[in-house]
C-alpha cells in the first residue's frame, strides 16, 4: 500500500490538488465521509471501520488457540486496540452509522474463551478521553488535536501510553507507571495516511513524540533478523525525511525483531503484532531483556518455532 501510494503521488500530476477540489465540491453537497474517512465534528479524520471477514476472523481465533493449547506453560494475552471511530464515537457526524466494534470485540472475547488472557484497552481508553474531555476543558482542543490524524489510527504514542496502562498488570508490571516516562517531539510536520486517503486536512501539521524511560538504562540492541542488520535504537530518525514519518518507530514494519536490553529482568516476551505496536513497544523495553517481536503479515516461519 506505501508502496502504491508513493508510485501514484508520482505518477499522477497534481494528484493532491485533483483530490483536494473533490473534496471541496463533495464538502458543500453535505458529505462527511471521504474515501472511507468521517470527517469528525471537530475536524478529526476516522476511518471507517471495516466488517471483519467471517473466514479469516474463524481462522486466526482457531490459530490463536491452538497456540496457546500447544505452549501450556506459556501465558498468552490478546490486546485488540479499537480505531479512533470507536474511542472517539462522540465526535462522529451526526448521520454517521459506522460498525459496532464494541461488539465485535465481544464477539471475538467470547470465542476465545480461556485460551487467552484478555487485555481490556478499549474500556482503559475511552474512560481516559471522557476523563480529559470532561475535566480538561483548557486541553479539550489538544486533546482532540492529538486524535485527528494520528489518533488511534496508527496509535501514536499518546494512545499507546494509555494501552501500556492498560496492560500493565496483566504483565505484572505493578506502580505508578505516569511518571516513569517523559516524552520528546521528534516532529511537528506529521501528515499521515487518513488526510492522504480522504484529501483532507492536507495542510494541518501535527507532532510525532516519543517517550523514553526516566529512571531505567535504555541501552539496547535491535536485531533485524531477515534484514541482516542491527540497531543500538528503537527509532531511525531517517524515517523523519520520509512521507510516511511514523516509520520513524522502529523503522517500520520488519517481519522478525529481536531486541535485547540491559533489563535487569529475567522475563522474555513473545509479541505477535501489526503496525499498532510499533509506538507501544518501547514502553516495554525497561521490563524484559529480550522482545521478540513477529508481524506475521511478512513472517514466513511459524509461530511455535
């Protein structure tokens, strides 16, 4: 897809502007979803979310479990993050009908059963923008700002702080983890894929942060097995000169990661993820002295190896 998009912006002259007056025109016939994307009350960009197909949905929960049956020893836990027209449903326009994801997690949640552990971060995530909403009204248009764009959509480090929260315990992570982090702008010119896709919002900017340890030695090494490369960071600041400037968090996306710490922990983690996790990540690193991380999207091997 990154890959086919860039060909287009080159290939198609003046394809952002083509796309920008579309916009325009469908904006004063009264429409509010572009390619896809809702236009939120606000400005915010969500994307519409997608009917999971029956088949692969039956076929990844019975892979699933029969991981977690054939590894008895292994505690296994499932965190599915909700999309940004889930967690921020109230800024919806107002005829926007998008699907009932809550359900669907319950759906999966029930069919799973006790294979797994379940990570609630839906319930931890809507609570803590309800919370900031109500009780911040000077951060109310940050708040909002931080979940345009980026929002949730590629759980930027904001979101994922919120998920780390969330999961936490489950990891037998215990304490006050809020004042454990302290973040750092490593951008103020984000675009991302949604004003991309939709051709809105394609001259607003927003910031990319990232959040390092306070208190914990963050020397590491990141071995990108396939590649055949290594890293000493969990960021390639190269990314940044990139259009797709959330690739700054580990890079991208790589089928297999082996990142080894100076934790004084003896856990190791095996996390199977997509994109979502690459800004979740490092929020673990000060907790295990080895992640292994697969994106079976582009993983060629199995799992129990």
């Amino acid at each position: 897809d990154e890959k086919f998009e860039a060909y287009m912006d080159d290939q198609f002259v003046g394809r952002d502007m083509w796309r920008k007056l579309k916009v325009a025109v469908d904006r004063i016939g009264g429409s509010r979803l572009e390619n896809g994307v809702y236009i939120g009350t606000n400005g915010q960009l969500l994307e519409q979310i997608e009917v999971a197909d029956e088949n692969h949905l039956a076929a990844n929960i019975k892979a699933i479990k029969s991981f977690s049956e054939s590894q008895s020893k292994i505690p296994v836990r499932m965190m599915l993050v909700p999309d940004a027209a889930n967690v921020l449903n109230h800024s919806l326009p107002a005829l926007a009908k998008p699907e009932d994801q809550t359900q669907m997690f319950s759906m999966v949640r029930k069919d799973l059963g006790d294979s797994v552990e379940w990570i609630d971060v839906s319930t931890e995530l809507n609570e803590d923008v309800a919370h900031m909403r109500d009780e911040y009204n000077g951060r109310r248009r940050y708040l909002m700002h931080r979940f345009k764009e980026m929002g949730l959509e590629c759980f930027e480090p904001f979101g994922a702080f919120y998920a780390f929260q969330a999961a936490a315990p489950s990891l037998g992570i215990d304490g006050d983890l809020s004042g454990k982090y302290v973040s750092y702008t490593v951008s103020d010119s984000f675009n991302g894929m949604l004003a991309s896709k939709s051709g809105v919002n394609f001259g607003e900017k927003e910031q990319i942060d990232i959040y390092v340890p306070t208190e914990e030695d963050t020397d590491l090494i990141v071995d990108y097995v396939d590649e055949g490369k290594r890293s000493t960071s969990l960021y390639d600041s190269s990314k940044l000169k990139e259009k797709d400037q959330y690739t700054v968090f580990l890079g991208g996306n790589s089928s297999l990661l082996d990142i080894r710490t100076v934790s004084t922990s003896t856990k190791r983690l095996l996390l199977v993820k997509d994109s979502f996790a690459n800004s979740f990540i490092p929020f673990l690193t000060p907790y295990y002295r080895e992640i292994v991380v697969v994106d079976p999207r582009y993983y060629s091997g199995t799992i129990n190896d």
